[in-house]
C-alpha cells in the first residue's frame, strides 16, 4: 500500500498530459523520493535542481540510506541559466551525463516531473509550459510574512502560464489533542512549550495533566 502523499501524487500526475511542476521544502528527501516514485509510476522522469542533487550525491554515500542515485535512469539533473556555477556546481555538471536545461525540459514536457520552486520560475520562460501543465505544492502553506510575499510572487506566475495548483502534503504538526495526550502518557515533572504561537494558551489547555508548564522568557534562564 503506497503512503498517501505518493498516491495522491501519482493519481495527480497520471492525469496530466503537460509538464509537472513540484514543489516541496528544498532539503525534504522522503518528498524527492514520493516525486521519484510518482514520477516512474506514471512513466515519467524526475528533474532535480542543483542543490537537491548535491544532498542526494552525499546521502548516496551512506548505504543504509535509500534514496534515487543521480545516475539513475529515472532522474535528470536540471540546470539553472547563469553565468557562472560554484565549484560545487560545476563538479555534478561535469561528472553526469543527465544534466538538461530549460529548452531540453521544454521538449521532454509530458516526460518530467520537474522539482521547481518560486526561485526557477524564471527559468518558465524558455520553458514555455504547455496548456495541459499543472504545478503541485507539497509543503507548507506560507506562515509568516515574507512566506506569503513569496507566494503571491508564485501564484502570479502560476496566473500568467495558466497552471492549476495542486496541494498535497501532510502536515508534520500534531493536533493540540494528540500532543496533550502524548504530554499525559509520558507524564513530565516540567514542560517547556516553544514550537507555539501561544505557550500560556497551551499551559492552560493541558492544566489537568499534572506536569508543571514553564513559560520560556528571553533572557531569562528557567531551572530543570
């Protein structure tokens, strides 16, 4: 049985005749490996930028890890127009023969999944995606600011070629109920809330546990 975000994910591919546009966080390797998987799925290749490959090159090293190799017939290799490449770079560039730009991914359009995030979007131009293209969000939603100017950036570009977005993901945040009970199972003397908007709101929420919950404050140091 295939986890839900890969069979979301080849359900959507499946049904597209165009290019697939992919996007998730820049280092999230179980994604890249739900891309990879949906993309062969559906007789389709995998495109990685740069750095994606850099991370996949280095965690290919470790053999309890398994993840796509770059040489693998099912991965491509996508590069960026600059004028100039880091030292890193150049050496994937140079030591594989699957490396393809813009214009290639153009021509190979209902044969890719392409991991492409806002800071690719220029390269749309040459890429000139197709009417039947789709671009697919497996991430977080924007939660702060600078997140949300980004994503309008991106919505627009999405706007101007005509593509559809998709949002398939699974949050890595637990329901407030859920972390209540876990707090009550394993039954802290002490419990320190920061990954939250409103620490004092979860101190009151969970005040029957029993644990002691300490409010963080800056500059101040709390004892254990």
């Amino acid at each position: 049985m295939l986890p839900m975000v890969e069979e979301k994910l080849t359900g959507v591919i499946g049904q597209v005749k165009g290019l697939v546009l992919a996007d998730s966080a820049r280092a999230d390797v179980d994604r890249i490996k739900s891309f990879y998987s949906a993309a062969r799925a559906n007789g389709r290749k995998l495109g990685i930028n740069l750095k994606q490959a850099y991370l996949l090159r280095e965690l290919c090293r470790d053999p309890h890890l398994s993840v796509p190799a770059l040489d693998d017939e099912g991965m491509l290799i996508f590069k960026r127009s600059k004028k100039t490449y880091y030292r890193w770079e150049r050496e994937i560039l140079d030591s594989h023969d699957n490396v393809v730009d813009s214009e290639e991914i153009g021509n190979l359009q209902g044969e890719v999944v392409l991991a492409c995030s806002l800071y690719n979007m220029e390269e749309m131009v040459r890429i000139k995606p197709s009417g039947e293209s789709c671009y697919i969000l497996s991430g977080s939603e924007p939660f702060n600011e600078e997140m949300e100017i980004d994503f309008e950036k991106l919505l627009n570009w999405l706007r101007h070629y005509g593509l559809p977005q998709y949002h398939i993901h699974v949050s890595g945040h637990i329901m407030p109920l859920e972390l209540r009970d876990v707090i009550q199972k394993i039954n802290p003397n002490k419990v320190f809330p920061i990954h939250t908007e409103d620490p004092g709101l979860f101190a009151k929420f969970c005040r029957t546990i029993g644990s002691e919950f300490v409010i963080p404050e800056i500059g101040h140091r709390n004892k254990l």
